[in-house]
C-alpha cells in the first residue's frame, strides 16, 4: 500500500524559548530555511527561537512568526526524507504553514503575511488593553464539559465568546480580562474541571479581534491565493477548502471567527476512511504537542495515530 501523510500545523501558544535548535543542528536544511525567513522578515529568527524568553515569544508579533518558522523549517527537512503532505491542515496560526504545504501561498507570500498579521493582532490586543486600564484580553481552556455547555454559558456573559472548539472535553474561551474572570468562575461553579489561561497575547477568533480583521484585509488585498494542491481544511468552515479566493476571504473571516477543529478532524478522518487502499500517517509539524492529543480524542484517534515531530528524533522516526 502507498502512504499518504496528514500534517497537522499548531498555532499560538504552542513556542517554547530554544525550539528547533537541535533540528537546526542536525539538518542544514532547517537553518537554511530559517536564514531565508530572516531576510524576508528582516528580523533574526534564529535569535528569536533560541534567545528570546517565553514572555517575549508569546506577543503575536513574535510567536506567529516563531511558530510559522518553525513549522516550515520542520516540513522542509521532512520533504528532503521524501515526505510529503497529501493534506494539510492548521489550528489557527497554523493555518498559514498549511496554506504554504498546499501551494495557496509562495514562501515568500506566507512570512510576509504572517509578519502583517502578527504585528497587526498584537497591536489591537494592546489597545484594547489600554482601553481596559491596562487589563490584557486572553483565552482560556475549558476543561471537562461538552462545547454545547461552554457556548451557552458564553453567551450570557459580556465580552466573552467560545473560540477554539477543540474536542468534546475542551473547548477555548476568548474575551477581555475582567469577561474572563467572570466566566471561568460561571463555568468552574458549572462543573468544569479546570480552566487553564493561556499563553497567547490576545482574545483571538472573536468578534473582539474585528479591528483587526479590518486592517489585515487591506493588508492582504495585493497577495495571490492560488487554489489549494492538495486536500486542505478550514478553520472558519470546517469544511475542504477548495478555491484560493474562496480561501483568501476566510483568511480574514478567521480572525473574528471559531475555530471548528473538531468539524475538521472529523472530514479529514472521513477523507482517510475512504481511501481505505492508502496507508495514512498523521504528523503534528511543528512545535508542541497539543494537536496530537486532540486527535487521540478524535473516533480516528485509535486507527491512526498522530506523531508530534518536532525534535531530530521524531523526524527520524517517520518512514
């Protein structure tokens, strides 16, 4: 039987101050491709991975940029073992890696782009701090309760909204400080088992981010969206994305919109069930591990299992 393989991108909250340093190492392939991305970027990206603290990374100009580096560094390496993605998709951020592994955007197009939006986002999120006396506007994890039961508690409170549906035992929360503090209270007294804030730098995927959305359309007037070459899945529809305009609209839609990752595990699996000829592989590309416990949740979980690569290790351990 042919292998297909399935690369799963992570998004924001997935960096980790020295990520990639070992692969950089072993494989002149990776740093080439970071070096690349620092003349595009004009920032050092190396330094940026390896020098940086977890507070400097974790700012949207940083991270998405970071994260996205990372990501296609990694593939890179992967591609040169003769490992290619059949489809692709990506948790928030990693939507963009994933829109460079299915030829939607150049090389050059995706870092520019990612730049754009991180600056973008990071300076929305401090306005609307400083309109919040100084407050930052997150996310936080829902442990422990089905998203129905998240939804509707979000609803009821001001400035808060179900952002990352993730899987049926956790779904991502966005709002401002005090709309947070008010409703992981509701949702612990609700019988959550934990909520968990996270380390990203604004209420991302909600109608709180509109300003930004706004500014990033303009931003990307000017870029060419080719249709995808591959099967590739989005976050706003949950659904194939099949054309680059169609792609280049929801690009914008997804700052101000859920993220229906489970809709998406759920066509992707469907995908991989019907070709039932193909051996299929799932990769988590990029740092972190978060995508591939989330698949594990998934009714795919058991038949194929995800592999986190992100270390020499892991790149050497796919075949």
């Amino acid at each position: 039987m042919s292998k297909k393989f399935a690369f799963l991108f992570p998004g924001q909250g997935a960096q980790e101050p020295g990520m990639m340093k070992d692969i950089c190492d072993a494989f002149p392939t990776a740093r080439k491709i970071l070096d690349k991305i620092s003349e595009i970027a004009g920032i050092n990206v190396p330094d940026l991975l390896w020098k940086s603290d977890a507070a400097f990374l974790s700012r949207s100009d940083n991270s998405q940029l970071a994260i996205t580096a990372a990501s296609v560094a990694t593939m890179s390496v992967l591609e040169e073992k003769g490992i290619v993605p059949a489809s692709a998709m990506g948790f928030s951020l990693g939507e963009f890696p994933a829109l460079y592994a299915a030829g939607v955007l150049s090389f050059e197009d995706v870092i520019k782009v990612v730049c754009q939006r991180g600056k973008i986002m990071q300076s929305v999120c401090e306005e609307i701090a400083a309109e919040n006396e100084g407050h930052a506007p997150g996310m936080s994890a829902i442990l422990g309760l089905p998203p129905e039961k998240v939804i509707e508690i979000a609803n009821g409170i001001d400035d808060v909204y179900a952002a990352n549906l993730n899987s049926v035992k956790q779904t991502v929360i966005s709002g401002t400080f005090d709309g947070l503090a008010a409703a992981e209270k509701a949702f612990t007294e609700a019988g959550a088992r934990r909520c968990v804030r996270l380390a990203v730098a604004g209420p991302f995927h909600c109608p709180l981010m509109q300003k930004a959305a706004d500014e990033f359309e303009k931003a990307i007037a000017g870029v060419q969206f080719n249709d995808p070459k591959i099967a590739l899945f989005s976050n706003v529809t949950g659904e194939k994305a099949v054309s680059g305009a169609e792609i280049k609209k929801n690009a914008v839609l997804h700052l101000t919109n859920p993220v229906r990752w489970t809709d998406e595990e759920a066509v992707l699996g469907a995908l991989m069930t019907s070709e039932s000829s193909d051996e299929w592989q799932v990769l988590e590309v990029g740092p972190g591990r978060v995508l591939g416990g989330l698949w594990k949740q998934t009714e795919f979980g058991e038949k194929w299992n995800c592999s986190s690569i992100n270390t020499v290790d892991t790149i050497n351990g796919v075949n």
